[in-house]
C-alpha cells in the first residue's frame, strides 16, 4: 500500500529542499522524523508536516501500522518561478528569481515492496592462449 502527500509551491528552490530530501528518503518513518528534527536547515519544518500527514492518512484512513512504514520515494520538483528586478547601476534592472519546489512523499510498508529479482549467475570461460 502507497501512500501519498504532496507539499506544492513551497517557496525555497528545489536545490536546497533536496538536501534535507536525500537525507529521509529510504528511511523508516519514525527514524526519518528523528532525523528532521536534529538537521538544521529551513526545509526540515515543511518536509516533517508533510512526513507527519502522510503518516497520520496511512493510520487513520488504512489503518496502517507506524512501525512498518518507510519513506519509499520522495521527489524535489521545480515549481513555478516568481520573477522580480532589482535597480542596479545606469538604469539597469537586473532579474531576480524566486523559485519554489513541489514535494512529493510517498509512504509504504516493508510487506508491499515488490520482490527483488535475482541477477542471473553468468559463467566465466576461461580463455586459454595458443601456443604455435
């Protein structure tokens, strides 16, 4: 079962929301929220509301035990780009962009993870060098 929450236009560019993001992702949730709440960065308050949500929507709405769901994707993406002109020497206005990111959470347990499969076992031939 997957569970999904979504963060949009959240107003920090994407560049420095996918550091706290690489942090949690894999993780288990309870040991991701630990994580969030020692790393200082401004995008840990957004990202562990959102981890607390998608953990409270697995509990209450699919009845979901907390201790066996883990961060099984979380994605950074560009949202939309505020453009603004800063005055700068000789009557120049120089652009300036605000960005912001779309954050995309997806909970799941451990027993619907979909079965790895086995790397096929190749066999090596010896090569052998002829002799004249």
């Amino acid at each position: 079962m997957n569970i999904t929450a979504k963060l949009n236009d959240y107003r920090q560019s994407p560049r420095k929301v996918r550091l706290v993001a690489n942090l949690i992702r894999g993780q288990k949730a309870e040991k991701a929220l630990d994580l969030l709440q020692v790393t200082v960065k401004r995008a840990t308050d957004p990202i562990a509301t959102l981890l607390n949500s998608a953990i409270a929507n697995a509990k209450n709405n699919f009845s979901l035990n907390v201790e066996d769901l883990f961060v099984k994707s979380l994605t950074v993406d560009t949202g939309a780009i505020l453009y603004r002109r800063m005055p700068r020497a000789r009557g120049v206005a120089y652009a300036i962009r605000k960005r912001t990111s779309h954050v995309t959470l997806v909970l799941s347990t451990k027993d619907a993870e979909t079965p790895k499969l086995e790397k096929p076992v190749r066999t090596v031939k010896k090569v052998t060098k002829k002799t004249k």
